[in-house]
C-alpha cells in the first residue's frame, strides 16, 4: 500500500475507512457530532412547532377538523419533497452543503410562517419550512453514520439522534410557556435562529472524504482525512494506530442512481426499511400532532396541562433513545426494531382496549408509546444509511426518508378523519396498534448489519 507522509494513501475505499475505523474518540468527534446535532436540534424544534400552535390557531382562526388538519399536512408534504430532492442533492453536492442549504430554507420559512395572518398562508410557508427539514435530517444521519466506526456505529449516531427528541423536548417545553405569554407566533421566530448556524456549518464541519472519494475528488479526501486526523492525534496527544488491513472495498467513483435501490439485494433493503419508516412516523404524527388538541378538545384540559402532557411523551421518547442507543451495538439492529415495534403495538393497544377515558390515562400509555416510538426512529436513522453504498447513501436515506413523510401525512389525517367522522379515541388507538404490529412483522426481514463497516456491507 503507498503512502503519503507515514498514512495509507486514500487511493481506495478501503483505506478510507480503514483510517476512519482506526480512529479514537475524540474532541474532533464531539465537535462535528455537536454542531450536526444542534442543526438537528432545530430541526426538531420546527417540526413540532405546528401541534404546538394547532390549539391556538383551531379557537383564534375558527378551523374546522379539516382546515387544521391542513394546516398540519401541509409542512409534511413538504418534508416528503425536501427528502426526496434532498437525498440526490447530497450524493451530487456533498452532505454538509446539503444540510447547510436545508437549514436556511426552514428558518427563513419559519420567520414567514410567524407572519402569516390566515391559514392558506400559514400552510404555505409550512409546506416550504418542510421542504428544509425533510432534506436536512437524513443527508445529517448519512453524514454522521460516514464518520462512525463500525463497533461503535449504533451508539455514536445514536446518542447524536438523541438531539432528535431532545429537540422535539425542548419546542413542547417552550410552548409550554411561550404560547400563553407571547402567542404562537413567537415559537416561529425562535425557530429562525439556526440561520446562523446555516451560515457557519461548512467552515466548521469537513465534508465526508467517503463521499469525496466516491465523487474522484481523491486529492480532496486525503486533505480532508488528514486534517482530521491531524486534528484526532492532537486532541489525544498519542500517535494514530495503524491501520487494520484488508477492509472490504465498494465501487469508489461511479456515480450513484435511484434505480440501483431496487435492483438485486438492495431491492429487499428498500422494500424492508420503506416499510419501516412509513409505519413507525405514521404511529408517531398520528399521535403528537393532535395530542395537545386531543387533551383540550376531548377533556376539557387548559392549554398549559396539554402541554405539560405533550412533554411528558417527549421526554419519555428521550429516554427510550438513550435506550437504544446504548443497547443496539450489543443485541443488534433487527432485535431493537422488533422489540421496540412490540412495545409500540402492546401500549397503543392497551390504551384502546382501556377506552381512552381520561386525559391522565391518554398521557400515561401515550407516553409509553413514544418511549418505544422514538427508538424506532432513532435505530432507523442509524439503519437506513448503513444499507447502501457511498455513492447511493444519501439517496437510499432520504428514500426511507420519503416513506417517514408519506406517514407522517397519512398518519394526522386518518386519525383527523376518524376524529371528524365521531369515531371513538379507542377506535384512533386500534388502527395505530394494528399498523404498529404490521410494522414488527416486517422488521422480522431486516438485514443485520451491526459490527461491519459501510464497505463491508455494501462491497
């Protein structure tokens, strides 16, 4: 193997990631980890932002059922958009321009959804906040994923998807106080602050040399890799290990297309992990987008105690990330998506079967659901990017992302139209169980990839 100044050449994929495999833990990994995570932090925070203000806009504005349910779709459309166009535009312009270009089109939108003065407008300028957080989110989780060991692959993207709920967390908390003092409006205003960090993330953060290599941009990738390697010894004060030889190769400089995601074995991945993300965002947006108005509508509850509600569901998610990210290293990705499928399926049926008589009760079980529910999304989007090659990860990512959207839309308005129709809240919590359950049948047929590299799994 050549070298260059003592380091294996980059020449091929598989020096690339044998020097990313022999990497420690480091400052360098805790910086890039921390910048990605706080554009996901707000991503989060934007995303909720509607069911936070959905109370608010149904009694100020006069919505019916269907015109709220509008209002909240409207930005998920655009999220099923943002993901589609975003997983191309990541595998030809590179990950972190990507999701800096993401992050500027949801803050700008949600500067204008702050004043809007109707619902049309308010739908639009969502739709376009959406087409911003769709993109951003996988092409994130794809980076994250290109800069991860494989041992330690589900813990270190993990604990980084834990900024996910967290920031999910933080928008409910601030509603919690934000909207009864300051309006609706305001929770948009703070969720055009990551313009800023828009502008500063491709001066901080350095492209995936996977992805450069990928691209033939060779000379690129080493300068990138041995700046962060540099940046690794220096943060340790010890000499790099040598690299582990013999590291399976993918393809390196052909240019990705969609249609390699269904053809020959990646057809099973995508068919297994679209089915994956529909499920699991269909469960979680048909129950925290109407959650706040469930608790106000269905109990009487003031707007405050269905917040402090909606946040206790947040906060267990939280804590059933941290779960999985801890556990799914050691028991696998196919075990955790099962079992975290299960527990969806057991608690949502629980609360059917118990008749959803109070906004106590709906709290309690909901809150058990989204301990289970968030750990789906989290272990997903540690998944998803670990099904495919270099030159198609983006793509393959924001593809499960474009199914994640298609629940997330259908999810709300199914359970809005039941809602609309008179149906019963133990009927909404039947046909959620049920989708939840069909959800860990299929996750019985994911590939098992924990403990091999990116190469490995697609050489």
């Amino acid at each position: 193997m050549t070298t260059v100044a003592g380091r294996p050449a980059v020449g091929t994929a598989g020096s690339i990631a044998a020097r990313l495999e022999r990497l420690p833990h480091s400052r360098w990994h805790v910086k890039v980890r921390f910048l990605i995570g706080a554009v996901t932090f707000f991503e989060a925070f934007d995303q909720l932002l509607a069911a936070s203000a959905l109370p608010v806009l149904m009694r100020d504005w006069h919505l019916t059922t269907g015109q709220a349910t509008f209002a909240v779709t409207a930005g998920s459309v655009g999220m099923l958009l943002g993901a589609l166009g975003a997983g191309s535009l990541g595998d030809r312009i590179g990950r972190v321009r990507t999701v800096a270009l993401g992050v500027a089109v949801t803050a700008v939108a949600s500067l204008a959804v702050a004043f809007s003065n109707g619902i049309e407008l308010f739908a639009l300028f969502r739709f376009v906040q959406g087409l911003g957080i769709g993109g951003v989110v996988p092409v994130a989780a794809t980076y994250i994923n290109e800069i991860a060991r494989s041992d330690r692959r589900g813990r270190f993207v993990l604990l980084y998807e834990m900024i996910f709920p967290a920031g999910l967390a933080a928008a409910t908390l601030v509603a919690v106080w934000v909207v009864p003092h300051l309006g609706w409006r305001a929770m948009f205003v703070l969720g055009a602050l990551p313009v800023l960090i828009a502008a500063a993330l491709p001066k901080h953060v350095a492209e995936s040399p996977r992805w450069l290599l990928a691209r033939g941009r060779t000379q690129e990738a080493e300068e990138v890799l041995a700046r962060i390697e540099a940046e690794v010894s220096n943060s340790t004060g010890e000499p790099l290990p040598e690299p582990t030889a013999g590291t399976a190769t993918e393809e390196e400089t052909s240019r990705g297309r969609l249609s390699e995601l269904f053809k020959g074995r990646y057809l099973r991945r995508t068919a297994v992990v679209s089915g994956l993300w529909f499920v699991a965002y269909y469960v979680n947006h048909g129950i925290s987008t109407w959650l706040p108005s469930l608790y106000t509508k269905n109990f009487g509850l003031d707007l405050t105690t269905a917040l402090v509600y909606t946040l206790l569901s947040n906060v267990t998610g939280l804590l059933g990330t941290l779960v999985v990210a801890l556990a799914i290293d050691r028991v696998g990705r196919r075990p955790a998506l099962v079992a975290a499928l299960g527990g969806t399926a057991l608690s949502l049926g629980t609360l059917a079967v118990t008749g959803a008589v109070s906004g106590g009760q709906v709290a309690v079980f909901a809150s058990c659901t989204t301990f289970f529910v968030y750990a789906i999304n989290a272990g997903l989007y540690l998944y998803s990017p670990e099904l495919y090659p270099t030159r198609n990860r983006a793509k393959g990512a924001a593809f499960g992302g474009l199914w994640n959207r298609a629940g997330v839309i259908l999810g709300p308005i199914t359970v809005g139209a039941i809602l609309g129709a008179g149906g019963s809240l133990a009927l909404v919590f039947t046909q959620l169980a049920c989708v939840a359950a069909a959800g860990a049948v299929i996750a019985l047929f994911a590939v098992e990839t924990k403990g091999r590299t990116l190469e490995e799994l697609n050489s």
